[in-house]
C-alpha cells in the first residue's frame, strides 16, 4: 500500500507539473499513462471499470471522472483536477488534486485552498472509532463556514486489493444514517468535493463524467490514509499538496 500511495502521487506530481496551455487532456493522460508505466504501475479505473483513459482529469464545469480527450484543451485560468489511481503488485493508491492552471481569471483559487485545508482538517479528526458522519460534518461545517457547498451525492471509500472497498460510502456531510465507523488498520481514500453552489452532480451524455446542473465550480482533493489510533498515516503525501 505505501509503495502504491507513493507512485500515484509522484505521477499525480507530475502531471500538474507537466499541465501546460494549448495541451490537451488526451496529452496530460498519455503522460500520466507512461508514468505508470514506468513504475511498473496499472491504471485502476481501466483495470476495474474499464474506462477509456488511464487518469480522470476534469475541467472547470465538470466535477470529477473527466475523461481525456483531444478535443479538450487545457487554457489558462481553468480550473482543473486530476485523479490519478493504480494498482502496484496486488494493492492499490488513490491521490487527487485540483488547480488553476496559471494566472486566475475567475478567482476560484480561495474555493481550491478551502478544498485542500479542509482536507486536511478532516484527516486531523480520523482514528479508529470515529463515527464516519462525525468526519464528514466537519468537512460540511468548514465549507459552509468560508461561504461554499458540499456535494453529497459523491464521496470517499475504502481502498486495498480493490480501488473500492468498504467503506464503501465516506461522506463530506453528516449522514445521519450512516452508523459506520473507521477501523483502525484499514486504508481509505478521502475525498472532499467543495463546491460554490451546488450541492449535486450528474452524470453527462458521454456516461463517466460528473456535472453540476447548474455549473458550479467544484474542487476536489483526495489522500490515501491507513487508519490507526492516532492520526492517519498518509499514504500519497509525496505529491506535495
């Protein structure tokens, strides 16, 4: 699991490295791809869903599970994110992270900088035992506290031999019905989805990618964690995020 974590985050490292204006997502994919390559590494969404890129990147609009295309190109000030999972030798990493790429036009860098720190806000609160609905109301009170939504229709998961496995459902609000708690010694990918207005997303025409309806502007942020009795080990923080 460690060496996992670490090859999904440098290539998620890298591919925000290597994003530049006039290049398209089907470009930054290919890269993300022959990085994994090169760490002897396999895509998981093509491995256990069979999706038709080896990294999710997603623009602007879209939300999440973008997949790359030639007829998206990367311009400066978009809001991007990258979602890169994979499978190392039987065990799996999961790490993502969103951007502007260059100068910010729109001023969605506060709405970034709120994803990543109530990311780690919530990793602070995870210890075996925790109830998983206390976690994602902290994620729910931190948005709302600087002015923004959760999306309460996608959400975190356990990871392992699999890139979902229980549990299945980590919610960034409190769920009141979700009585589960974490379990010291189990990895899982938290994930949080802060958006500027919406509180759903929807599947698009092409069947993968999410959308807002009403074209909020969502970030995302996700880590790898194994759960203990005091603070989670991050599993993909070599990514520097």
């Amino acid at each position: 699991m460690q060496e996992a974590g670490r090859v999904v985050a440098l290539t998620l490292r890298q591919m925000i490295d290597y994003a530049r204006p006039g290049m398209t997502t089907r470009e930054l994919d290919e890269y993300g791809r022959e990085l994994l390559s090169t760490y002897g590494a396999t895509s998981a969404p093509q491995r256990d869903y069979d999706f038709p890129g080896a990294t999710c990147i997603s623009l602007n609009h879209e939300v999440c599970h973008g997949i790359p295309s030639e007829n998206k190109v990367l311009q400066e000030g978009d809001l991007i994110n990258i979602d890169v999972s994979a499978e190392l030798h039987g065990y799996y990493g999961d790490n993502g992270c969103s951007f502007i790429l260059g100068h910010d036009h729109r001023g969605l860098q506060p709405l970034v900088d709120a994803s990543r720190q109530i990311l780690y806000e919530a990793i602070r609160h995870i210890r075996g035992g925790v109830r998983i609905a206390e976690v994602g109301g902290i994620m729910e009170r931190e948005a709302l506290r600087r002015g923004y939504q959760v999306i309460r229709n996608i959400c975190g998961h356990g990871i392992g031999r699999r890139l979902h496995e229980d549990p299945r459902e980590i919610p960034c609000f409190r769920d009141r019905d979700n009585r589960e708690r974490f379990r010291k010694n189990s990895v899982i990918a938290l994930e949080t989805f802060i958006s500027t207005k919406a509180r759903y997303v929807h599947e698009s025409d092409d069947g993968w990618t999410l959308v807002t309806n009403d074209r909020s502007y969502v970030c995302q942020h996700e880590h790898t964690l194994i759960v203990t009795d005091d603070l989670p080990i991050i599993l993909t923080r070599e990514n520097g995020i």
